[in-house]
C-alpha cells in the first residue's frame, strides 16, 4: 500500500469530496483541523508521507489484510463480516433505557467495562447546547449516559483519541461509526507513531450506520425549522414511516425523511460497511422489535464482556429471529452493492475501486451490476 502526505490527502480525500470527517488526520497535526463539520488544511505541508494519509478510511485500504490481522481470515463474502455470535439485548435497568436510544445496550456495556477494570474511559459523541455533536472522555456513568443519544451528524471522533497524551497508561474503550471503525483498524494493522499507543484501545463498539448527516448544513436546516434550545434528540423511526423526528420540549417535528436525505455527507454513498465489520462488537437498532437491540460479537474481549454482563444482570439477551437476521444480512449485503456501483460510476474502472483494496473477485463480481 502507498503511503503519501498531506498534499496527496488534500487532493484524493478532503478535494474529491470523499472525507468522511472521522477526525483521523486531526489532532496530531499542526496543518489539520476539524471546523464546521469538514477538515481544514492550515498551511502547506511538504512531508512526502504523513499518517493523515496512512489511516484516513478513504485512501488506499486493503480489506484483505486487516481482516487477516484482526481475525486472522480473509475479508469474506459474508456481508456482516466475522461474527462469532448474534443476538438482541437491553439494559436491564429502566432509568438507562430511558435516556437512551434504543435498548440501551451500548450504555449498558460501556458501564460495566469501566467498573470491571476493562477500560479506564471511553470516547463519545454527545450533543452540545447548540445541537453540534462534538467527542468528549467518559470517565463516570454519568459521563457515559451524557452520550447515549444518535445525532445521525458526522463527528471527528478520532481527534479526541488523537488528542490522548501518548505516555499515559489507561486502557481506552470508543464508539465509533463504520468508516471511524476502519480508520482504527488500519492503526491496529500498523500502529502510528507519536501518538497514543493504539494498543491501549482495549475496545471499540461500533455502531450501525448507514449514513451520516453533514454538520453545517443540517444544522442551518434545524435552525431555520426549530427552536435548537428546544431541541432534546433525533430518530428515524422504522419503515414505512419514511420521516425523521426531532424532539423538542414542546413535543415532535415530523419531516419527510427525503428532506434530511439531502444533507447526507456524499462519501456515504461510496461506504460498503453498513455494520462496522472491524469493531470488536457491533450495535444498531433491531428492526421491528422496538426497545432492543441487534448485536454482533467478534472478538473474544466483546465475547468476555457480553458474558459478564449477563452473569451480572446488566443487559438481557434473546435470540435474533431468523427474518430479522435474513434482513439485517440483505440491507449489508445492498450497501455494498450499492458503494461497489458508486465507485465504479465514479471511476468508470473496474480496477479502480478507489480507497477499496484487498476484496476477493467473486465478491466483486456477485455486487457489481454487470459482473
């Protein structure tokens, strides 16, 4: 894999409108900065090799070789990646269900890892006054519950990972999307330099995406239609409802969900994960089954921690129904089909497929429309 500088990231990622404003190449570099929902070069930069090159989610990627790394097995066919286990779940306790989205899972599990010693802090997104997602450092429940709302907006999570002092010796736990996921595991594969040891992310929970909103725009949108110091939280209620809700104090904003559609970030359309393949657990709504969600183990860590947090009551668990897996495994399986279709009507090159490297041919040809 080429590994080029800031130069090359400018002009192949953040210029072609391909960034997916994860905060990778923000926080350990003079030149980029996170500002109003976009990366922002500074100055000029001659390194001929930078690390904003080497673990942004958009350049050059071999798929192949971390699922190697990480799994030790080739990037398969199957459209929601490794997965030792699946299954529904929930908080048990009815005080976290209720301020958070969902069942609670993800808050659940954080909680328990920060009690039996299996991270010191966790990395989160939480909701500032004026409405703009921004990633802080849970150290407390109290922390943690501050990020268990979705704000379906991008945020440059991994800069406030970047920001970490390096010498440090807390074990870390972040929650990041799919795209935040694979820049992770690119640093796993090949640790970075000068920053914190990427070792120390002792877990990552990744969340269920199928695209993200860009900040600005859709926060001009929520200003022009809404009090923001009304606002308390979003959803996307299941099909076919076909609307997006905000939720205020004085009670529901319904919009048509084609509206809020038109401020997703344009990189989404080329994303193949729909379900964060290389997280170490995997989270998202369960289709149809209100209150609870899906779950996808994949490693042991995630295996050792779901198991604990049974033996201790924390969540409850059933068994996913067989239609709601055949579901979740075809909605997986057409983005990435339809990422797959998108770079190529961008490339117009089967042998380009952009960022993505490492995919067998006979996944390639089964996604691709003419094969």
């Amino acid at each position: 894999m080429s590994v080029r500088g800031c130069r090359e990231l400018q002009k192949e990622v953040i210029e072609a409108n391909l960034c997916t404003y994860c905060g990778a190449c923000a926080g350990s570099c003079p030149y980029l900065v996170s500002y109003r929902g976009r990366i922002v070069t500074l100055d000029t930069c001659t390194i001929p090799e930078g690390q904003c090159h080497k673990y942004c989610p958009r350049t050059e990627t071999d798929l192949g070789a971390i699922s190697r790394h990480l799994f030790g097995e080739d990037y398969g066919d199957d459209s929601l990646g490794p997965v030792k286990d699946v299954l529904i779940a929930r908080a048990t306790d009815e005080t976290v269900r209720e301020k958070t989205q969902y069942g609670g899972t993800v808050t659940a599990l954080l909680t328990l890892a920060l009690a039996e010693g299996f991270i010191d802090g966790a990395i989160l997104t939480k909701m500032l006054d004026d409405m703009i997602p921004h990633a802080f450092m849970a150290r407390t429940k109290a922390e943690i519950l501050q990020g268990a709302r979705s704000s379906f907006m991008a945020c440059p999570v991994l800069e406030t990972l970047n920001h970490v002092p390096r010498d440090g010796a807390d074990r870390l736990g972040i929650v990041a999307t799919p795209c935040q996921v694979l820049s992770l595991a690119k640093m796993k594969k090949d640790p970075p330099q000068n920053r914190v040891p990427i070792a120390r992310v002792n877990l990552i929970i990744g969340l269920f995406c199928t695209w993200a909103l860009s900040p600005d725009p859709f926060h001009d949108f929520l200003k022009e239609n809404c009090d923001l110091s009304q606002v308390v939280g979003f959803d996307i209620p299941p099909p076919p409802a076909n609307q997006f809700n905000v939720y205020t104090r004085a009670g529901t904003l319904t919009f048509p969900l084609e509206h809020v559609r038109e401020f997703i970030m344009p990189t989404c359309h080329l994303c193949m994960d729909m379900t964060a393949e290389f997280a170490d657990i995997s989270v998202g709504a369960a289709e149809g089954i209100e209150g609870w969600n899906t779950v996808l183990v994949r490693t042991p860590i995630a295996a050792e921690l779901l198991e604990l947090s049974k033996t201790r009551g924390v969540i409850e668990t059933r068994s996913l129904p067989d239609v709601n897996l055949s579901h979740l495994k075809t909605a997986a399986l057409n983005k990435k089909r339809t990422a797959l279709n998108n770079i190529l009507e961008k490339t117009g090159d089967k042998g380009d497929l952009l960022y993505v490297h490492g995919v067998s041919r006979s996944l390639c040809n089964k996604l691709l429309k003419s094969g």
